[in-house]
C-alpha cells in the first residue's frame, strides 16, 4: 500500500467528522497519526489481500472455538489512547474489554488500543512506517504485535517491555500469554 499524509493543521477534524470521512469513502483506507495528520492508504493487491484474509480467518476460527475476545478485520478502526486513529491488518481484544463498550461505541471506531495485532508488510509499503506503528500500538497498551515481512522472509514479534525480536522464516507463530493455544501458520505467505 501506497501511504500519503496530508497535514490538515488548519482543517482539524473532530473524531465524528473523520469517522463520517471513511465512511463516505469507503473505497479508500484513512488513519489519523497522533498529531492528527491524515493518512490515506490505496486498497492492497490480491496477493496482500488474500494473505491478510487467511491471517484474519487463522485468528478467527481459534477465537470461535476459545471464545476470549473479538477478531477485526482491516477495515475496522481504533481510536488509540495517543489520540491516533490506526487500523490494523489484523487484531484481537478481550471479551471483558469488549464489554466496557457502549453501543454506540462499539459501532463507531473503537476507543481502545487492541491487545493483539498483525501488520503484513506488502510490496509497497516502507518497512520504517510499519515499524513505528508497530511501536505505537506497544506504547498505547498492545501486548502482543507481529509485523510480517514477506519480502524479507522475517517476522518482527513486538512485546510489552521487551526488545524487538526477528524471526528468519518461521513456520508457525505462538499466542504466548495474550492468545493461549493460538499457532498461526505462516507457510502460505513466507
């Protein structure tokens, strides 16, 4: 995905107004940075799709049978502690997180920093702005984040209080603690 960033210093949109944003535009993905710049990213390639569907349907089918949390697409947005409005590739948050929502909330974007979350790096995108939303999600409360870089074959495990850690082609990945029992299997897309 290709990413551009428009600095709207002098069009601050409120949290409603960017919401009615993506949702009048839905053929485009938006994120809104800390400092409330605009992010719009183009739709991803088949390759990168397929990948980012088999990633979400992994997550999903362990969630059905576990029942600890909800699993998000993509296309859903969180409004993160740091005031930006990101959007994983793939994500989790608990069932007891899920439950403080309002209904309202829950429909609109989500004012939580997930637990859990993917970034697949696809052909396009620069792995330094992957990296620094991979660290934003850590310092705004994630647990538990892999940023999977098919190009270099190498997945990058993001934790709470630790260093990054590289991986050189695994076959499978571990939950650990924030996903018991989770293994997502990686042989499709390194």
């Amino acid at each position: 995905m290709k990413n551009f960033t428009l600095n709207l210093e002098s069009i601050a949109l409120t949290d409603e107004q960017f919401f009615q944003l993506c949702q009048n535009n839905r053929d485009l993905k938006f994120e809104r940075n800390a400092n409330g710049d605009l992010v719009i990213m183009s739709p991803t390639g088949g390759e990168t799709g397929n990948y980012n569907a088999g990633l979400t349907a992994q997550l999903w089918l362990w969630n059905q049978e576990h029942k600890l949390g909800k699993v998000f697409d993509s296309s859903t947005g969180f409004k993160l502690p740091n005031s930006a409005d990101r959007s994983p590739d793939v994500s989790w948050i608990t069932l007891e997180r899920w439950n403080t929502l309002t209904t309202t909330q829950r429909k609109q974007f989500i004012p939580l920093c997930p637990d859990f979350v993917i970034e697949l790096r696809s052909a396009s995108d620069r792995l330094q702005i992957l990296q620094d939303k991979m660290k934003e999600y850590i310092e705004n409360g994630t647990r538990l984040g892999w940023l999977i870089n098919p190009q270099s074959r190498q997945v990058e495990i993001y934790r709470q209080n630790q260093y990054i850690q590289v991986l050189d082609a695994p076959q499978t990945l571990s939950g650990e603690e924030v996903l018991q029992g989770f293994i997502l299997h990686l042989e499709q897309i390194l």
